[in-house]
C-alpha cells in the first residue's frame, strides 16, 4: 500500500513508573508529550501506565487468569509505533521496564505467514527520565531489547532529562521544559513517524 506523509498511524506509549496513578509521573509526562510531538505527524494513540494494570511476571503472551498483558499486547500489535517511558533506578531502567521487555520476548516465537515476527515493521522510540547521569545506558539498554524482539528503531530515537547529581528535581516539577529536551522529543517523532511509514510502504522481506 502506497502511503504519504498524512497516512493515518497508530502510537502507544507504555509508561514504566513504579508509581500508579494517580500519582504525578515524570515518565508520564514526557510520554505525553512525546505522544503530542507525533500527533503533529498525524499519529494518534494513547498512553498506558503499566503500574495501573496486573501484568504479571513471565515470558509467555499470556501468563492466564488476571493477566492484563494480553490486552496491552493487542495495542501494541495494532500501532505502528511503540514509545517506552522510563525512569533511571540505580542506572538502570525501573523494573517495570525490565517486565514489559520480558514479556515482549514472547513475540520471538510468534510469527506471521510469511515467517516475520509479528514486531515486523513497528518502531519504537524510548523516554527517559532521571535524576543522576546515565540516559544513555540506559537507552541503549532498551535499544538492544527493543531491536532483539523485532522493532526497528530511527535514528535519535530516544529524547531525555536527568537532573544534577545528589539534589531532588524532578522533569515534572521544572517551570517549563527545556529547550534542548523539547527539540529531541520533536526529532524523535519525526523520525519514528517518517520511518514507520516507509515500512508500511516496504514491509521487510519474508523470513525463510
């Protein structure tokens, strides 16, 4: 299917903080604003906190009763883009993050008839959001595990704060969002709404 620069596209941003709502989130708030930065890409979606939902521990789909992941699965696997959000825990991205990214290997055993995971064409993005140094391992940590599962990931495609050492801000309590944080966010979905639309146009090829 022939697609432009106003095809119709699909984002979800899953939310990584240990706190449930309705508790302010940082990781929230730059989710949201990530969202609204592809929404100028003509992208439409929806943030979800995954503290608010049972997801249970596994590596399986479906994990049975009370297990809330399935239905989080099926969103992700109707949008073209899967955003993850979250904070900085001892350098390293929240536990939550880890559970999300456990649950996603299940789709390394999944497939569609021509052999593709089912991951196949969707791009990810990645928030981050911290206190003391280290966005960028964990970025990477979180690139690593989003591409080992089957998303493709554009370039400059995480956006990120982390405040001074050893002091108490956090992103949702600054007066406004700074400059260089509101220019990455709008990079990164540029370039994630760019290329899930020439994948849309050319899909990968069939796995043998």
């Amino acid at each position: 299917m022939a697609t432009t620069e106003t095809t119709p596209l699909r984002a979800v941003a899953l939310v990584c903080t240990l706190s449930p709502s309705p508790k302010p989130s940082s990781s929230q708030l730059l989710a949201e604003q990530t969202m609204e930065a592809l929404a100028e890409h003509g992208v439409t979606g929806k943030v979800i906190r995954i503290a608010d939902h049972d997801v249970k521990l596994g590596v399986k789909t479906d994990m049975g009763d009370g297990d809330a992941w399935p239905e989080i699965r099926a969103t992700v696997l109707g949008c073209d883009i899967l955003i993850l959000s979250t904070p900085i825990w001892l350098g390293h991205p929240a536990s939550i993050t880890q559970l999300v990214l456990e649950r996603l290997n299940a789709e390394l055993g999944e497939s569609d008839d021509e052999g593709r995971l089912l991951t196949y064409g969707k791009v990810a993005g990645v928030c981050v959001v911290g206190n003391e140094d280290g966005a960028h391992h964990v970025s990477a940590e979180l690139f690593q595990g989003l591409n080992d599962v089957g998303f493709t990931l554009a370039p400059n495609a995480v956006t990120y704060w982390v405040g001074e050492a050893m002091q108490g801000t956090d992103y949702q309590d600054l007066d406004k969002t700074p400059e260089k944080t509101a220019t990455t966010t709008k990079t990164l979905a540029a370039n994630t709404a760019h290329l899930a639309r020439r994948l849309k146009t050319a899909p990968y090829p069939a796995s043998s």
